[in-house]
C-alpha cells in the first residue's frame, strides 16, 4: 500500500511536470512567432484576429522641413543681418 | 544678379523636394545637427556645405565624380598656383597663400555651389528650394563667376559687339561645349568615350589650357579640320591659327589689380586701373599637340609686378617668366568678322597684331614669347582674288 502511494506521487508529479513544460513551450513558441513575423504595431492582431487592422505608424514629423519650408517661421528665427559694408573694390573683377 | 533674401538662402520647397531623389535621404545624412523644433539644437553640428572636403555627403553616392573632382580645377584654383608658384619664390609662398585666402580663394566651388546652390562668391543660397539641378543654371550658376568677361562676351552684354553666335543662333549654355567630365576635372573629349576606370587616372590639370584642348570646336564642326567644308581658309590656316582668332571679336582687357585689406572694413577688396577693348592677336606661348597654333588672340590680363604689395614687398620677382599677354579664348565666335573679311584684311595689317609698339615699355621682357615680331605680309591682289572664300 505504501508503495502504491509513493508511485501515486510520482505519477501526479510526473504529470504535472511535464504539463506545464508543454505550456512552457507552446508560449515560448507563440511569443517567438509574433515577434519574428510582424511589426510591434501589428501584433495584437496576432491576439485577436478578428480586430479591425490599425492605421501604419504616422512617420515621425521632419523638423527641418517644416520649418525651412515655412517662410515666416525662416523671417522669424533668421539671426539679424548685420549691415554689410559697401564693397570697397573698383574696376571690374 | 540681385542677392536673394536671407529667407530665401535657405528656403526648401516642401511640395517638389520630397518627391525628388535626395528628397528621400533623410536630412540630417547630408547636413548633419538633429531633428528638433528648436533653431539652436536642431543646428547642433550643423554642416552648412556638405560637398566640401574629400570624402564628402555626395561622393557616397556619386563615387565616379568623387574619384576626380578633388582634382579639377573648380576645386583645387591650381591655375592660379601654377602661375603663382612660376612668378614667385618659395620663400615667399606662405604670405601668398595668405593672400590666396584672403582674395582669391571665394571662386572654389564644391558640388553644391553648381547643383544646388548659387555659388559662395556671389552670396550663396538655394536655386529652386533646394532642388537640385544636373545642369547648372547659367546665369546663376557659370556665369555668376566667369561674368565679367566670359559672360559679357558670351550674352553680348559688351555694348557694340554682338553676343557668341552659339547663344543667340543656337541658345546654347556653357554645358552643351564644356561637358560634366569637363568640369568634374577631365577632358570630355576622352571621357564621353573612355569610361574605363583607367581612364580617370589622367593626371588632374594645372592650368586651364594644360594638357588636352577640351572642348574643342572641331569636336562639333569636324568639316573644318578635314576639308569637307570648301572653305579655303581652313585649308590653308588650320593648323596655324586657333579658331577665335578669325571667329572671335573685340573682347574685354584688364590693368593694374591690386588686392588689399580695407582700414575701415577690414574686408578684402581689390582695385582694376584700367579695363577696355582688345582685339590682337599674338604668337602661342605654348605650342604643343592640342594646341599647335602659331597664332592665337591674346588678352592683357590685370595682373602686375607689384599686385600683391599690401602684403609685402617685391613677391613676384619672377613676374616676367611669363606675359601677362596671355593666350586668350574669346567667347564671343561669330560666322563674319572684321578680320577675315578678306585675306588683307588680316595679312599686312598692323592694327591686328600685338607688335612691340603696343606693349608697355616695362612689360616687355614678360611678353617676348607673345609679341609679334613681323606680321604676316599683304597678298598680292591677284592671288587674293583666287584664295578668297
């Protein structure tokens, strides 16, 4: 009867064991998948994908275009012209 | 040309730009700094001129060019150096390159100041919102520099003489004669066909009139060279007189520079005595394959023993080892001209040629080597009946 328990216990143990290896596993698996085969933007998709597919990421906004396309923001932040002096050089060059 | 805005410098068109090539390079890659609303730190480490230096933004791209253009004379000025090095003495080389920097050295002009942007010695700034251009617009671009004479001569702008039959026939610009290879630093006559890497070994020039005549005119009117076109006198003068001595017309000479640094500034500035016309023609200083011409139009150029005297005293010493009659390419080519009306209207005909008589007394000994000794004789008049075009 002893031993009858003791393999009882072994039993249970393996079992549980090897069960939460599988889930282990299959996570592990799950995880890799999504992070290798879509954009970080994408991958709640992978959880339901029934969810209607979100816009692409807006480009990050480019500085230097907006503001040296921008006439009256150039006027504005132009440092101050200091006067040039008249060429004092005669004849032709 | 009227300087543009500071605004208008550095105004980038946000509509065309982004849809051109370098319009899908990120900013930054060219110019450096970093992407920030604020002025002062986006324009940390700002580079303003990214195609200066060797490697620089373009030749990651444009590596054929970038393997020549370091050495073309648009960047290095050699011309100047060559003439510089050949009147002076060692000893005195340092003051010059002083003096290089000082007046001289605003005409070297990177990628962008052809393509992009005007260029530094007329105030800079962007053609078209930074849109850049293959062919560099001329007026803002070729003759912003070579204006004085070229330009004026070429857009006829010279008061009385008529522009270069190749801009008002044929509206040509600069480019369609002196192509890119041309102006990246090697001659476009060899370039156009050798594109072998072998080819861009060809020792950089020193000099605009060094080493293979490029262009050439028979590049385009190849008739003239092989007797194709019935016209006797280039039969007979072909090989002795360059084009523009029967083709060209009066054009622009220059005095007395001298370069010196304002009391009251403290900017560079220069002073030219005397420009006015000129039309004489002189012997080739420089015979050689290309340019085998006894006879070529030479243009007094304003240069002088004592130029540079602000920075010291006697640093061309070696001034007259070459004239300051120099061999001249007027760029004002015309069908008619005066002087090849008729055979006497050049043979015998005093006025033409840059004889002793018209050389100052102290240029003399510079010019012997240009300096006609004895024109070319009238031709009787029966024989001009038959050697008339």
């Amino acid at each position: 009867m002893r031993i009858l328990s003791w393999l009882i216990i072994i039993l249970m143990s393996v079992l549980l064991l090897v069960g939460c290896q599988g889930r282990a596993y299959s996570d592990l698996r799950e995880n890799a998948s999504v992070s290798l085969s879509l954009p970080v933007g994408l991958a709640a998709n992978s959880v339901n994908p029934t969810a209607v597919a979100e816009e692409p990421a807006a480009p990050a906004p480019n500085e230097c275009l907006n503001c040296h396309a921008d006439k009256d923001r150039l006027i504005e932040t132009a440092k101050p012209v200091e006067p040039v002096a008249e060429s004092e050089s005669k004849g032709v060059g | 040309m009227a300087p543009l805005e500071p605004w208008e410098k550095v105004l980038v068109s946000a509509e065309k730009f982004p849809e051109t090539v370098h319009g899908h390079i990120a900013c930054t890659d060219c110019h450096g700094g970093v992407q920030s609303a604020e002025k002062d730190i986006a324009h940390q480490a700002l580079v303003a001129r990214p195609s200066e230096g060797n490697p620089n933004a373009c030749s990651k791209c444009h590596t054929d060019i970038a393997m020549v253009y370091p050495g073309s004379l648009h960047a290095t000025l050699q011309g100047y150096w060559t003439v510089l090095e050949t009147r002076s003495v060692p000893a005195d080389h340092p003051t010059l390159e002083k003096m290089f920097s000082n007046h001289c050295y605003r005409c070297h002009a990177s990628c962008g100041d052809c393509h992009v942007a005007q260029p530094s010695s007329v105030g800079g700034g962007l053609f078209e919102g930074h849109l850049f251009a293959r062919t560099p617009p001329m007026t803002r671009s070729c003759t912003a520099c070579h204006g004085s004479r070229v330009g004026n001569e070429y857009l006829g702008k010279n008061e009385g003489f008529p522009g270069d039959v190749h801009f008002r026939e044929g509206r040509m610009n600069c480019v369609n004669c002196h192509a890119d290879e041309e102006m990246h630093g090697q001659p476009s006559n060899c370039m156009q066909c050798h594109k072998s890497p072998e080819t861009v070994s060809l020792p950089a020039a020193n000099h605009r009139y060094a080493g293979l005549q490029s262009p050439t005119c028979e590049s385009c009117h190849p008739d003239t060279i092989l007797g194709k076109d019935n016209i006797e006198m280039h039969t007979v003068h072909g090989a002795d007189l360059s084009c523009q001595v029967c083709h060209s017309i009066t054009y622009t000479s220059c005095d007395g520079c001298h370069v010196a640094i304002s009391d009251k500034s403290g900017s560079p500035y220069f002073e030219t005595q005397n420009t006015y016309s000129t039309f004489l023609i002189g012997l080739n200083p420089q015979r050689s394959y290309t340019r085998p011409y006894k006879y070529i139009p030479v243009r007094h150029i304003p240069t002088s023993p004592d130029a540079f005297e602000f920075y010291g005293k006697n640093l061309l010493p070696n001034f007259n080892l070459l004239p300051n009659w120099a061999y001249a390419t007027p760029h004002n080519i015309q069908l008619k001209t005066p002087q090849a009306e008729t055979c006497n209207s050049c043979h015998g005909n005093p006025d033409l040629f840059l004889t002793i008589d018209k050389v100052n007394t102290d240029e003399v000994e510079a010019n012997q080597s240009v300096i006609v000794p004895l024109i070319p004789a009238p031709i009787l008049e029966t024989l001009e009946g038959t050697t008339s075009p």
